[in-house]
DNA sequence: AAAGTAGCCTGGAAGC
DNA sequence: TGCTTCCAGGCTACTT
C-alpha cells in the first residue's frame, strides 16, 4: 500500500526520466481511472502538454507542465508506473493509462484494484482549490510542537487521528503501526490523555521511521514496485505491521492483530501503553 | 460534530 | 480438489 514513502520513491524515479518530454496522446482503458476531468477532455487538453517537473504532496504525484497544468495521481491501494523506451509488444495486466511521448517512449500505468485516480487541473491554483486544500501538514516538514498542538485536543483513538490527512497527511496503516510501537503508545489510547512529552517522541519517531523507509524505498507488502520494478527494502525492518503471531522484537510477547476503525491493527500489548 | 460504515475493486488466502 | 467466503485498505459519501 503506498503511503508517504513509497509514493516519494515513485516520484523520485518519475522526475529523473520524465522532465521535458512532450505527450503525443494519452490511451485510457479504465475510465474511472480518470476522476476529472470527462475523458476526452482528459486525453485532448495533455496531447502537447511538455512536463517540467515531477514532486509528492503527501500521497499524491504531482505532475506539473510547463505550461502550468497540474496532473494529480494518487495510486490508493495498488496504483504502478511503468516506463518504457518503446511501445511494450503486449499489454501489461491491469493496464488502464497509457502516456505515448513525442520521443516513443511510454509510461504505462497499471492498477490492479481500479481505485487509484487522475486529476487534472487548468493551474496549481485549481488543484489547490479543488483537491489539496484538504490536506494537512507534512509530517516530514512539521515542528514537534505543531505536531502536539494538532493532536493535543483531538477526540477518539490515536491511530485513527494518525490516519488522518487532514490533520498531518501521508501517514497510512503500516507507519501508524510501526510509529505508534517505537513511540510506545497502545493504538487505541485516547489522543488528548497522551501526554505531551509523548508526543514529541512519536513526532520524532515518525519522522526517523518514514526518512529510513525513503531510504529502503518504500515498504511492499503485498504488491508495491517503483517504477524500475523493485519492491521496497522497507518490509524487513518492520517491527509490528504485519507480524501477528510473532514475538515482539522488545519484550518476546506475541504481537497482537485487532480492528481499529475498520483496520487492520497490529501492536504489542505488553510494551505499548495504553493512555485513557 | 464526530464516529461508524458501505462502497469502490481484485486476487490471494482461508475455510469447507 | 474445487468451490465459496473473507480480507487487504485509502478515501469518499452517507448515516447515526
């Protein structure tokens, strides 16, 4: 599942091939793959469009052109790019945009689950306006202290509050897991009885788990590749997510699967505490 | 207002 | 063995 780190080794992969190519037309075999705007409008307004640069904003690809348009993905559960020098003999599986350029090489994007979506925008002010004006801070960028205060009152459980992109965005399942077990904090403790001090840590945490996860280029766990086809190093270092049945790296006791929100949540009852 | 949940989807695992 | 059911989860939309 891409989250924050997986999605930055996409991009950064993407903004080393893509910058100055010129799309010659655009396929799409999944319509909804393209939430806005009307497909053909999709494939017309792109044919011409020259790429200038290629960055995240917590788990979305943006696309900008040099012309200003802004070409928003967000690859959900099982969005993939895949670059080619020429047109691939036969089509990949789960194929549902294909990018031909003016230079005959292709960027395919797959998509096994068809819930990944592409947006495009006239300029950075309507994507803003339109689709990121939802998200909250960086969790990279954020100061511990603005961390804190963002959570300090919040009602319900941490790792529900985690979650949330409009409060710090980026964070998915398994680096709310992995956070909450190194900061030591049981999930489903209640966000405002978390005392301050604890929270500078999972700030800290945060930050150290999702730079060394950049580093390792991402976590796969089921089906994540970069757009060079390789998985993500990120999966050998995880300590909870996942490893139900296993000992706890810290303490030796199993670690514990339970549903939190409708999700899959995994921690050590013995080393994470519970603040309520 | 905040919290819970259905729905979007497929494929692999688990259950029978 | 082969069928059916369950589960994975980011995000939106809807209900309570």
């Amino acid at each position: 599942m891409p989250e924050l780190p997986e999605v930055q080794s996409v991009v950064t992969g993407l903004n080393k091939i893509l910058p100055n190519k010129t799309i010659k037309s655009v396929e799409v075999f999944w319509q909804k793959t393209i939430a806005t705007p009307a497909v053909e409008t999709f494939q017309k307004k792109l044919t011409g469009l020259k790429i200038k640069e290629v960055a995240r904003r917590a788990k979305f690809i943006v696309m900008t052109f040099e012309s200003g348009e802004i070409l928003l993905t967000h690859l959900r559960m099982s969005g993939q790019f895949s670059w080619h020098q020429e047109l691939p003999s036969e089509n990949a599986k789960h194929l549902r945009v294909r990018f031909l350029f003016t230079d005959n090489s292709v960027l395919d994007f797959m998509d096994t689950r068809k819930f990944a979506r592409m947006y495009l925008f006239q300029n950075l002010k309507e994507a803003e306006e339109k689709a990121l004006y939802k998200l909250g801070a960086e969790p990279l960028e954020i100061k511990a202290l603005e961390f804190r205060e963002i959570f300090r009152a919040k009602k319900g459980n941490i790792k529900g509050n985690l979650l949330r992109q409009d409060l710090v965005s980026g964070v998915g399942n398994i680096y709310a897991d992995e956070s909450l077990f190194l900061a030591k904090i049981h999930p489903t403790s209640l966000t405002h009885k978390i005392p301050k001090a604890k929270f500078t840590e999972l700030h800290q945490v945060l930050q150290g788990i999702l730079r060394k996860a950049i580093k390792r280029n991402g976590t796969t766990v089921n089906t994540f590749l970069n757009i060079n086809g390789e998985a993500g190093g990120f999966r050998d270092e995880l300590q909870v997510y996942k490893q139900e049945k296993a000992a706890c790296p810290n303490c030796g006791n199993l670690i514990q699967k339970i549903r939190l929100g409708s999700r899959g949540t995994h921690f050590c009852a013995t080393c994470q505490k519970k603040y309520l």
